[in-house]
C-alpha cells in the first residue's frame, strides 16, 4: 500500500455535523492524515499501470481553496492505467462468513440518504475521450440478500448523468449522486467474492443505467459503507483530474464531508493530537 503523505504534504479534513447539532451546523473541523493506510481513512487503492492518486498542493478548488485530490493517467499506451482512492466506515470488516461488511450500521442506511455529492473537474491537457471523467462509487452491504448478505459498488459516471459526450474542461463540476442514474457489480454475493466475469454473464444486473440508488430494489436494512473515487480502467489515452468537497448525508441529521487540502508535511515522530480520526 502507498502511503501518499510519505511523497507529499497533504492532509485532508472531515467536517462532520452531529446529529444534536445540525440546525446550528456548528461542527468540529478534525485535521486527519490523507490518503493513509488505515481502513478509517482515505487509502490508495489501485494504481496499475503508472494510475496516481495525489493531493494537489496548487489546484484551487470550486471555492478558491489550495487543495484538491488529483488523479493522473498516463497515455497513451497504458490502456489499463488505473488510478483509485477509497475510504471504509471504522466498522467495516471482513467476515469469513459475509466478505467485506459493516457490523454497526456503516455509514448509515441507503433509504434515508439525503445528499450524497462530489466536485470533479477534468484538465484541458488530458487526451482520453471527451466524455470520461471521475467516477463516484457507492459500497452498498444488504444483509438480506443470500443467507450472509451480499455487496455491491454502486458506480455513478458523468456520460449517464447528463454531461453527455464531452465534458467541459477546466472548470469544476458538481455532481448529484444521490439523484444520479448509477450502474453496479457485485463485491461479495452470499459471503462469497464475486466472479470477475460476473457482469458479463449478468449484464442486466449490472449494466443497467436508468435506476437511482433507491431504484435498485435493497431491503430496509441495507447500508452504505464505503466510497470509492476512481479514473482509468480501459480508457486510453492520458487523463489528469481532480475531485474535491465529497458529502455524504442522512435524513437523521448525520453528515460527513471531506475537502481535500494541502498541510504541513505529515509527522513522522509526533502525533497529530487533533485527530486522526476519518469518519
């Protein structure tokens, strides 16, 4: 696993408003590592074929803020570059039973999503197709669904969003997740990791691009426990783009957002006494 603060000054912040707390809004701002290692943190988590996730220390974002995650493709023959960052909720663990899962709710319930949100922003330099940018996903755990539960990555594209067959470039772009058309694969069916080529065998069950998240059909009890943002896989050419300002909220008052920025280099003997804290 790399450690991106070992490269570079980074950091990012969570704001998280508390339920009993939400009309004045008045929440902590908690300074965390960036991009680390821990499952309660951001971490990279592809990089095949040259992909990088970074912080940019220069790339103002949509408020005019320093900081924002940049993610680079090479081109033009790294065909299978792929760049990723994901982050779990602290309870998420892995089951010999039930896979990869929460055991205390994740994040919070897919049925009362209320915001879930992210800017991204693709460079003029990038020569991959004119319609692919940042995609947003969504780790959906459904205990009902098989004896063990089964999971799903809930992928939220810019092309099936309305932004058609070129996106603008250099300028940031908000996207509406929770109201989004999204697509899936499956993570873990029953407890069992999926087929690679699962999808490819069940192409309605996957590849189907008219249904929001609620439109899927997941029991009451089914939760959201990660989120992953990634560029590449399969796109050619070269790509360098940047996501900023991801929210994620519920109708019980519970929210959370990450801004990516730039900090002082990460400490190496002392402890950020702060937080260290990502949900």
């Amino acid at each position: 696993m790399i450690l991106l603060c070992t490269a570079v000054s980074v950091a990012a912040s969570l704001v998280s408003t508390p339920p009993a707390d939400r009309s004045s809004r008045h929440s902590r701002r908690i300074k965390v590592r960036a991009l680390n290692a821990r499952a309660a943190g951001w971490r990279v988590v592809d990089f095949r074929r040259g992909g990088v996730s970074r912080i940019s220390e220069t790339m103002r974002d949509g408020d005019g803020r320093r900081g924002a995650l940049q993610q680079v493709l090479p081109g033009p023959d790294a065909y299978e570059a792929t760049a990723e960052v994901e982050i779990l909720s602290r309870d998420t663990e892995h089951d010999p039973l039930g896979g990869l899962r929460p055991t205390r709710g994740g994040f919070g319930p897919v049925a009362s999503l209320s915001e879930m949100s992210f800017s991204f922003y693709r460079d003029a330099t990038s020569t991959t197709h004119p319609w692919l940018g940042a995609a947003l996903r969504i780790y959906v755990f459904d205990p009902d669904l098989g004896h063990h539960g089964t999971s799903y990555a809930m992928v939220w594209e810019p092309f099936y969003n309305g932004h058609g067959f070129e996106l603008p470039t250099d300028t940031w772009l908000r996207a509406d997740v929770v109201g989004g058309l999204l697509w899936r694969h499956p993570l873990y069916i029953d407890g069992a990791l999926a087929p690679r080529d699962f999808c490819a065998r069940n192409l309605r069950d996957c590849y189907t691009y008219d249904r929001t998240i609620f439109d899927w059909g997941f029991g009451p009890r089914a939760v959201v426990f990660g989120l992953s943002l990634a560029a590449g896989g399969g796109w050619g050419g070269s790509y360098s783009g940047y996501v900023d300002d991801v929210v994620v909220a519920f109708e019980d008052g519970r929210r959370r957002r990450w801004d990516f920025h730039a900090r002082r280099p990460c400490p190496s003997r002392h402890r950020d006494h702060r937080s260290d804290d990502a949900d």
